[in-house]
C-alpha cells in the first residue's frame, strides 16, 4: 500500500518538469508519464487512478498560476502599472490556452495512473 499524495506530488513534478522543458506537447506526454509514475508509487488500480488524477489536475492549475504572475511581474517591471495590468490581462488569455493542453494533460495522467496502478496492483 503506497500513499496516494506522495504519489500525485511525485507525479505532478515530473509534469510539471516536462511541460516546463517541452511546453503543450511535454504537458500531455509528462502527464502520461507522471500519472503511470503516481500510479506505481500508489499502488492498486484506484489509488492510481486518483494519484494520476491529482498529479494532472495539480500540474495544471500550478502551471496557469505561475503563467499569469510571470506576465504580470514582467509586464510591471516593464511598464509599470499599465504593463502590469496588460500583463495580467495576456496571463489570464495564454492562461485559458495553458488550461485547455492541461486538460489534455490530466486526462493523460488519468489515464496513466490507471495503467500504473494495475502494473502495481
């Protein structure tokens, strides 16, 4: 019996390493990775699925939040005030795109979690 959240954190630093390393397609195959990784440190077919799950869901949201403060801080120290709030406004637009390929990515991981569950299990 493994833990459920050692594995979706271990899970969600290889996705969120790769998509760091690969942007869009390095989201969807380091989900796959990391949900077959959380999977395995899980240990069974559902505790994979849910460690799988929670990596991918993780590395999403934390991928959008650091997109929209990195455009903001760098529009602010660009432009002021005015490039802050153009800044946030572009995080929050790439941050709809981020969302989309990470849906993609946690459906990957999901999946992934699944398979390293029943390796496991």
């Amino acid at each position: 019996m493994g833990s459920i959240w050692l594995g979706a954190f271990v899970g969600f630093l290889i996705i969120f390493a790769l998509g760091w390393l690969f942007p869009g397609l390095g989201h969807i195959i380091g989900g796959f990775i990391g949900g077959i990784v959380a999977g395995l440190i899980a240990g069974g077919i559902g505790r994979g699925l849910l460690a799988g799950f929670l990596a991918g869901i993780f590395g999403a949201i934390i991928s959008a939040i650091l997109l929209i403060a990195g455009l903001t801080v760098a529009g602010g120290i660009a432009g002021g005030v005015q490039g802050g709030v153009f800044g946030f406004l572009s995080g929050v637009g790439f941050g709809f795109a981020v969302i989309i390929v990470a849906a993609f990515g946690a459906i990957a991981s999901t999946i992934g979690g699944l398979i390293g569950g029943l390796v496991s299990g």
